[in-house]
C-alpha cells in the first residue's frame, strides 16, 4: 500500500500516462499551464527562495540563468507515486487546481505548445518537481541572492541530461474530493 501526503491509504500508484518535451528557458523560467488558463495575465506567487511560481491552473520552474534548454517529462499518476531515490539538483511538491487537466508548456518567448498530457479529469493536484542541471554545461548559479552560489549537480542523469542543460520531471497526480 502507498500512503499519501494526507496520511490516507490510496492503494498501488499506478503510472497512467508520460510525455516528454523539450523547453526553451527563457527569463530563467517555463511553465506547465492548464489550457483553460490560457488567457490568464496574473503572475503566479513564488514563496521567498522558492524554485517554483504556483497560481491556478499554472506553475512555473525558475531556472539558473545559464539553462537554456531543458526537457520536461511529466507523469500522470493513479495516486501518490513512489519517492524517487536519484539525487537531485532540487525537487518541491505544489498542490494547484487544474480546471480542464489538459496541460501545455508555456515559453516566455516561444508561446505554448500544444497539449502535452490529458490527465484523467479537472481537479485538484499535487505535482512534484524534480530537477537535475546538466554538469557538462555548468556551473549553475541559483536564482535567488539569499540561496548557495553554486547549485550542485549530482551524477546519474546523464542519459536525461543529453542535449540539454536541465531535466525535469514533474509527476502529478489528484488529490481526494471527500473530506478526510
């Protein structure tokens, strides 16, 4: 049995679906947008030294400023997935209302693409990011004035890392409608 974040019993994670995409980072950020969210102009609120921006239907990945191509695998999830034992460069989990759960890449600078992942219904969703920076392109500096200067960039993603400076992957999976 896998326990969720709630503590509850949801039984076997299940991968339902996976998409790989490549993103152009540009103004050391991209986002995952729900579709319905298209014509939205708020900025999505970043906790101070936070590597993500959430708002409804959005969530943005800030970046070190050398990222200029990343690949982004999302997962859709029958429920809490299993942790993920690789290191990482950094890693946080959001929760956002998705209100179609067709979900798109936004680029600053490029637009969106198209659908990337249909997840199974609208809804509320917790999305863990995971990401690990590419040391053949390095060094990578953080973002924020207050964090480390040099973000670290463990080894095992080589393979993910391959053409790119950044790898992402962010797995989603939706939270329960009923009380607990």
């Amino acid at each position: 049995m896998v326990v969720d974040y709630a503590g509850g019993r949801t039984g076997m994670a299940r991968l339902l679906d996976s998409a790989e995409v490549e993103v152009s980072v540009s103004y050391r950020t991209f986002g995952i947008v729900d579709e319905s969210c298209r014509q939205e102009t708020h900025t999505p609120d970043a906790l101070e030294g936070s590597w993500v921006q959430v708002a409804r239907g959005m969530v943005y990945l800030q970046c070190p400023s050398a990222v200029i191509r990343a690949r982004l695998r999302l997962e859709s999830w029958s429920t809490t997935p299993p942790p993920d034992q690789a290191q990482w460069s950094g890693s946080e989990e959001v929760e956002m209302e998705l209100p179609s759960g067709v979900l798109e890449v936004h680029e600053l600078t490029g637009g969106r693409e198209g659908a990337v992942i249909v997840l199974p219904s609208p809804g509320r969703y917790r999305l863990r990011l995971h990401w690990a920076l590419n040391p053949e392109t390095g060094p990578f500096y953080s973002p924020f004035k207050d964090g480390p200067a040099v973000v670290e960039t463990p080894s095992g993603h080589e393979q993910k890392l391959a053409g790119v400076d950044e790898f992402c992957l962010g797995q989603l999976w939706r939270l329960s409608s009923t009380p607990g």
